[in-house]
C-alpha cells in the first residue's frame, strides 16, 4: 500500500508523509493490530491535494480529510476469525483505504478548489507471539485508553488513531472514515448500499443524493445514544468491542466507537463492508473488490468547489 501511494504521488505530483516503526509511538491502535505482523510492520500514510496555483491560499480551501481503513489481511488476530473460510475475502479488508488513494489520484485530474488529505491507516492482523491480546490495554493517538475484547474488532483501533491525527494536525473542514468495519452493516443492508453515520442531517442528504446519481448509495443510519454504555470498560476509559450489555447493534456501536474521536467535526463515517466486496459477476461489479466510495466521494468533493 505504500509503494502503491508513493508511486501515485510521484506521478501525481502530489505531497506525501510514510511513517513506519518508531515514527509511529503515538499511534497505538495501528501499532497493537500491525506489531502482529513486524515485517514489514505497519504504515501511516499521509498524502495531500492542492489544487494548482493555489499552493499559497490553500489555507482558504475547504479542506476535506479521508481516514481509509488498511487492513491488508485479517485473519481475526488471536480472536481468531471463525468458521475459517470467512478469512479468504480478507485481502480486500484494505478497501477503505483503497477507495481514499483512487479518490485522491483523480483529483489532479479534475482539479476541484478543495483541498484534500488522506489518511491510509495500513496494518495486517495476524496471529503471531506479537499480536495484541484480549485483555489488553491500549493507548490511542489522542490519549484514550482502551480495553482490548475482540482482536477482530481491530479496524475501528487504526481509525480512531487517524481520527484523532487528524483532528489535531489538520483543521478538517470535513472528517470522512471510510471502511470496510462491521459484518453487522452487510447484515443490516446487505451488498448493495453502506451504512452512513452522521450527526449532520444537511450533510447526510447530500451524501444520499449523490450516492443514488452516482450509484454508490448510502443508507442514513442512526448513532443511537442509549447504546453508547456499551463502551463501558473497568480498566480503561473504553471498550472497543461494546462489550458491556447485549444491544446486539454491532454497525452502531461501532460508529458510536469512533465518534469518540471525532470532537464537534462535521463527520461522516462510510461502513462499507457489504458493497465493498462482490462475490459473483453481478451487475457492473465483477467479482472480487468494487472499488466502492470512489464515485461518491468525487462527485461530492466535486460538489464542494
């Protein structure tokens, strides 16, 4: 994933950060899901579009910044994943952060008066004598310490580190997480629309609309309150996996996860786990990854100019 964003950068001209070993203290979500698997360990990988000419007043731009999931594999880390042929589709656990690297090599090319950076947040999950254990406690990028439940929860421990990056590094006007998260979305909504979380209504309609003309469609789903004690922990200021009470809504408390991370943001969190991955020729889909996210989050980054 890092060659892939170095050699997109280098062709795009565009600006790029890779952070790997101990560049990455303060990042203890990616590094308890990545140290799984050392060589080659994980990645942070920043890289940034200005429009041209516009280098100098960038400061004056909407700026949009896109926290991609990067899961290389997962095979569920020590909470092994179960029944084991639920492993053979996780190459494409990258495909968050996938959609965020082609969304942004486009950008040169439309050249919208929106300033964008993208977070590629990569690591495997592996089953390894390094792996994070259940038990656990972590620390993520903005200080929170968490309780480790379920080492195949691990997608919403590397975002939450880009999350809370981004928010003290970057002054997003829009913060987008976008991942391929819950099995409990494609239960809830199947293969054919994402699971949107937002506070904004405003925001959310537009991202409904675009998602229907670009055939991406996103389905406004809520972040229920009452289920945020599910977070609870006796160690730790969270629990990951919701793990305390049994409200059974996996997509939600998940998001509810990371809201956490998000301060007063204008953000949007895109779990795309059921139309991220076909697995027959369907439709405009061939099997295996759809690339999906790309097409809405240009026509809206588009929208904004």
């Amino acid at each position: 994933m890092a060659q892939e964003a170095q050699t997109i950068a280098d062709e795009m001209g565009l600006s790029i950060r890779i952070l790997a070993g101990k560049d990455l203290a303060k990042f203890g979500g990616l590094r308890a899901v990545g140290n799984s698997s050392p060589k080659p360990g994980p990645r942070f990988i920043e890289i940034t579009y200005v429009p041209r000419g516009k280098a100098k007043s960038a400061a004056s731009l909407p700026h949009v910044v896109i926290v991609g999931k990067g899961i290389t594999f997962d095979t569920g880390g020590v909470s092994l994943k179960r029944p084991y042929e639920f492993m053979t589709a996780m190459k494409s656990d990258m495909a968050g952060a996938a959609a965020a690297l082609a969304t942004l090599s486009a950008l040169p090319d439309l050249q919208p008066q929106v300033k964008v950076t993208v977070l590629l947040m990569c690591a495997e999950n592996a089953l390894s004598g390094t792996a994070q254990r259940p038990s656990d406690v972590i620390t993520q990028y903005d200080g929170t310490t968490v309780e480790i439940i379920n080492t195949d929860a691990e997608g919403r421990l590397v975002l939450a580190d880009g999350l809370g990056y981004a928010l003290e590094n970057l002054d997003p006007d829009y913060l987008i997480d976008i991942a391929t998260l819950t099995g409990s979305a494609t239960l809830g909504l199947g293969r054919q629309y994402a699971a949107m979380y937002t506070r904004d209504e405003k925001l959310a309609r537009e991202l409904v609309a675009i998602g229907e003309s670009s055939g991406e469609r996103v389905w406004h789903m809520p972040l229920v309150d009452d289920y945020r004690d599910s977070l609870d922990s006796d160690v730790a200021d969270l629990n990951h996996a919701a793990d305390k009470g049994d409200y059974s809504a996996g997509s939600v408390t998940a998001a509810l996860y990371l809201e956490h991370f998000v301060g007063d943001s204008r953000w949007v969190h895109l779990d795309i786990a059921g139309p991220a991955r076909s697995e027959t020729d369907a439709g405009e889909n061939v099997k295996g990854g759809t690339g999906f996210g790309v097409r809405l989050l240009l026509d809206w980054i588009v929208s904004l100019s």
